[in-house]
C-alpha cells in the first residue's frame, strides 16, 4: 500500500530555511531523489519496503523478495524517517540505470547511517550505480586500519578504483557525497574531508542499487543501517553545491 503524505516536502524538510526544495531549487541538475521522508513514494507491505519513487522522475527501486526488504519507521534515523537495511540480503533494485554513464560527470549523495562494527570486515555499499567492479559508481563502508571509513569506487573499464577516506569514523549518521568527474573522484564525508581519486570512469548503464553492489540484480556487500536521503544531481555550481550540502547536513537529525 502507498502511505499519504499531508504536508509538503518543500515546508517540512528542514535545511537551508523551510522553503527550500531541491526539486525547485536545482532544476534540471537534479536527476534523482529518493527520500523517506515523503510516505506517499514508499510501497509498504507492513512494514517492509517493496518500492521507492525518486521525487523527481518517477524512478522506482524495487524489492519483490519479501526477506530482502528493507524496512520503514517514520522515526528509526534519529527521531526521522528512515529505511533500514539489515546487511544479510537488503537491496532496493532498479534494472536498467537512467543514470549518466561512461565518463559522463555526475554526483551521489546518501545521507545514511552506517551500523556495521569494526568486528565486521565486510565492506558495506550505501548506494551503487553501473555495473560489475569494472562499470561501477558506488559509496560504501570499509574498515581501514581498524576503523570504519567512507570509501568510493569507480570503475575505469577495466576494474574498480578505490579510495578511502581515513579521518573520520564512520560510526552514526552522515552526509556522503562522491564527486564523480571525468578524471577524477572527489570523496567527502559531512563537507569536509576531501579525498581525490584519479581515474577515467567507465560507467556502465547496468543498474542502481540502494543498499548493495550493483555487480548482480541481488547484490552484495549489503549496507548495515540507514538510509534516509539517496540523490543524484549533474555537477553543481559552488552556490547550489553549497545550499543542498547545508540542506542535506540538516536531514542527518544529529
């Protein structure tokens, strides 16, 4: 079943002011946006999320295997709606990436919740976006010299490309953002702490998903936590970079 939204995502979302909406506010450089705060483009059996709309074209991820569901509560990321993904088997899967591909520029942010103890040396993907290793765009969770770190990959054609980011703990809620170029990475985690990858991207129009790797339809290296915010936006200019940063810095409810 669909829930019902009663208020505006534009004047309850908090950020840069309660007026601001990404929608309006970013136009055509903003590609896809899920969010859990807005009910209505969730489909719930229970509590278990089979599907999930992006606010701007309509893009549905979706769950038919009913133990591979995440799950909604209007309250699980810090007070705020949220999705949580258990790190055995759920991934929220859209086959056939709308997504820019090749070397074409575009960005990902999650605003997620990572869970995963640093006992657990398994990587952790957020949100991927391609293909296999070789074909991939995708923010994850690693464990690097005993901590848990942000790292991105980014496929070059021929195998997947990584960096990490060693500074901050990635324990709790966060802001992830991965400025994919087209000769270069960027990785930043809260805007702040900067890594660059150098690499040529060879992205892959394969698939999206949110929770896992895209290397299969079922995934892998399942997320263990939260997901709240999900978006994809051309490269943006320094004032709209800045306002949907400070907007999205908000929605981690820290």
């Amino acid at each position: 079943m669909h829930l019902s939204l009663s208020l505006s995502l534009g004047s309850t979302m908090g950020g840069v002011g309660r007026g601001y909406d990404p929608i309006t506010a970013l136009g055509d450089d903003l590609l896809a946006w899920w969010t859990a705060d807005d009910a209505a483009s969730l489909t719930l059996v229970g509590s278990a999320v089979s599907a999930w709309r992006d606010q701007k074209n309509g893009y549905e991820v979706t769950q038919g295997v009913s133990s591979a569901r995440p799950v909604y509560s209007a309250t699980s990321f810090g007070g705020s709606p949220g999705l949580t993904f258990d790190g055995i088997d759920d991934v929220l899967n859209l086959e056939s990436s709308p997504l820019p591909s090749g070397s074409t520029a575009f960005w990902i942010w999650c605003v997620c919740q990572q869970d995963s103890l640093v006992a657990d040396t398994n990587v952790r993907v957020a949100v991927s976006v391609g293909g296999a290793a070789a074909t991939v765009r995708r923010i994850q969770r690693g464990v690097v010299s005993g901590a848990n770190r942000a790292q991105v990959v980014v496929g070059d054609g021929v195998s997947g490309q990584q960096t990490n980011e060693t500074t901050i703990d990635l324990s709790s809620r966060h802001l992830l953002r991965a400025d994919v170029g087209p000769t270069a990475t960027e990785l930043s985690i809260d805007a702040s702490a900067d890594v660059t990858l150098p690499v040529v991207p060879g992205t892959s129009t394969t698939r999206v998903n949110i929770g896992a790797n895209t290397g299969t339809q079922t995934g892998g290296n399942f997320w263990e936590g939260l997901n709240r915010d999900v978006a994809v936006t051309n490269p943006l200019t320094t004032e709209q970079a800045a306002a949907f940063e400070t907007y999205l810095l908000a929605r981690r409810a820290l």
